[in-house]
C-alpha cells in the first residue's frame, strides 16, 4: 500500500520549482518522479524584487506574489500529477517550503518568511498541503534553518560512516553524520549559487539561462586573491554556529560594497566561485570528529554539483576528502531538498518532530508546519 507525498522546494536562487512524489509505506523513503518548472519571467522579477526593502507599495506586491506563487506552485503539482496518471485523492498531502523571500535570523525579534498561499495550493489542487514549516523552530530561540540536516540523518545516516552531507543550493550549507550514536549537527556556510546567478545575471542580461552552466564563465577568470580576502572578512563567516543565512546577507549589493570598479567581471565570477569553496572547506575544516572515526566522505548535492569549475574548486580545498554525489546514497542530487519538504509533511501528518537544536538553536525538538486542508 503506497503512502505517497509530493515536496515543493524553491530555493534561495529562485531558478525554477521542484516538485517530487515520494512513497513513504517503506522503512525508507522512496523517490518515484520528479518535475521542474523555470519560474516565469515576471514571477521572478516579482520576487526578487521584493528581496529587497522597497518601501512603497511592499506588502500590496507582497500579497501578490503571495498568491501568484501558490497559483503556480499548485500548476506545478497539477502536472506532476497528469505526469503519474494519479488523482489528487492518491497523495496523502504537499510538503511546501514557499519561496523566502526575507530570512533574519539574527533580527530583533527574528524572523523569517516564505510567501507561497498554502490555500491556494490546497483548493486547486484539491490536496491537503503542509507549509511555515521554519516559524515555529524560530518561535522557540532558533533560526528556522538550515532544516534539511533532519531529513539527512533520516536518510543517508550509517552507523558505521562519518559523512558529511553539502548541500549547494543558493546557500550552502553541510549536515555532519559522525556515526553511531554521536549528535547530528549542520550549519550555513554561506553563498552558494545565489551569488553565483545574481552576478552572472548582471554580467548577462539578454541570456536566455540566468545561471553559468557549468562553471564556464568563472572558468574564464583568475580568482582576485585581495578581493577573495576582502569577502572572507565578512561578518557572517566570523560567527559560530548554529548560523543560517540568505539573500538578505548575500546580494549584488553586498558584492558591489567590496568591488574596487576595476575588476573584470570573469575575474568576479572566478572569485565568487572560490568564496564558495573556500567557506565550505574552512567550515568543514573546523569540525571534530572521533579519532577512530574520521571524516571520510563527503556527499555533494544541489545545482552546484553541475558547476564543474566550483567543483574542482571544492576538491582543490578538500584533498583529503572523496567528493561524490548523493546518487551514490540512492538520491539524486537536484531531488534532495524537495524530498526533505515531502519528508516534512509526513512528519506533520504523523506527528512527529523534525528539527533538530543542534543545527537549528531551538529550546527544543518540535512538530513542524500548519495544515491547510482541501475541503
């Protein structure tokens, strides 16, 4: 008997909607079809703009986009569906991140949100959908985030395996698996693909892809070890964890305060390229792990395991460590965070608590989401 769940997952690069469906009726999950749609044109200028503190007319785009975004997530799902020949009374419910648009871990008092009518999607789709899954892990003193290092221990954990999994999304982030019965723990490390699309967007405005498929611009310049350093500085990679961030900290505007005006724009997109790298390896140099059992593998997923220029950048920083794809742990790479959120909703709908305070910060572990019914 399948117990089928669909994920929603739009992340910090604002690339396109994830959809998978997922069966849960065995011990572990079960990955069965994956859809991707490229956000339209105008949605995403939508939300990019609203990254940003505009002042004038915010929370009326805001409502918009809200709702626009729900409309589109739930076309997503409706082809996913004609895709599997399957009924919306075959999925026991939808797992949506939403897609965040302002994340302040650090506010007074914090906050985060993600637009993305959970209504909507529920009435269009005639399926239950569970969603805010990061508000109520704030509510209790953490940052909402990184989530994703719950479902990895679910898993791609081994008893007998010190792994660290790296997520390369718009932000990077690692969840370390040390084995046995040791504590879970994970963190942002910082700017992933967001920065990487943004500045290669700006560097490319008539282009038709809004990222650098395969690293090949970067590829083309020599990373500016001065402004390489002068990035490093920031304050973000000086805090301890647990630590999460976003585009509120990584923009074309935080990039631009560091840039001298004299830089060619390959040699930025090189640089970028190796902030990334050189942040995960600092991060990952900076754990502990039981002498008997050191770090052995790390496990790469997210659109930044296509970038074969970071990648070498990655490997180049990380010599003692094997890099491979989570396709080796039975999921592939572009399917990990969406899987996370289908995950999230069956923790919802069985009750069962999915954060994790180590990563996180919380007072405590916790049931996460609201559950917005069909009927």
């Amino acid at each position: 008997m399948t117990e089928y769940y669909i994920g929603l997952m739009s992340g910090t690069s604002m690339d396109g909607l994830d959809a998978v469906l997922v069966d849960f009726s065995q011990q572990r999950p079960q990955f069965i079809a994956h859809h991707h749609e490229p956000l339209p044109l105008d949605l995403a200028q939508q939300l990019h703009q609203l990254c940003q503190l505009n002042g004038d007319q915010e929370l009326h785009n805001y409502a918009q986009a809200d709702r626009d975004f729900g409309r589109y997530s739930a076309s997503v799902v409706k082809h996913l569906l004609q895709q599997q020949q399957l009924t919306a009374k075959q999925i026991v419910a939808i797992g949506s991140h939403g897609q965040t648009v302002r994340h302040q871990p650090f506010g007074q008092p914090s906050y985060t949100l993600q637009l993305g009518d959970p209504n909507s999607i529920a009435s269009l789709t005639g399926i239950a959908v569970v969603a805010d899954f990061r508000r109520k892990d704030i509510a209790l003193g953490g940052q909402g985030a990184p989530l994703v290092p719950a479902f990895h221990q679910a898993v791609f954990a081994e008893a007998n395996h010190s792994r660290v999994i790296l997520n390369l999304g718009g932000i990077a982030n690692i969840t370390v698996l040390p084995g046995a019965s040791e504590q879970v723990s994970g963190f942002d490390t910082g700017p992933a693909n967001t920065l990487l699309d943004q500045w290669y967007s700006y560097c490319h405005p008539l282009a038709t892809e809004r990222f650098d498929r395969d690293g090949a611009f970067a590829a083309q310049g020599q990373v500016q070890s001065d402004l390489l350093a002068r990035l490093l500085s920031a304050e973000f990679f000086l805090r301890a964890a647990p630590k999460s961030t976003g585009r509120d900290d990584f923009n074309l505007a935080w990039l631009q305060q560091y840039l001298r005006g004299h830089e060619a724009l390959a040699d930025v997109q090189a640089t970028l390229t190796e902030l990334t790298a050189v942040s995960v390896a600092n991060a990952i140099a900076g754990l502990s792990f039981n002498a008997s059992r050191p770090l052995e593998q790390v496990f790469v997923c997210g659109g930044g395991v296509y970038n074969q220029t970071l990648m070498k950048a990655l490997q180049r920083h990380l010599p003692d460590q094997q890099l491979l794809s989570t396709a080796q742990l039975g999921v592939q790479p572009q399917h990990v965070e969406a899987m996370a959120f289908a995950w999230l909703a069956y923790c919802f709908i069985h009750r069962l608590p999915a954060n994790l305070p180590a990563v996180t910060g919380a007072s405590r572990r916790a049931v996460l989401g609201g559950l917005y019914l069909a009927e």
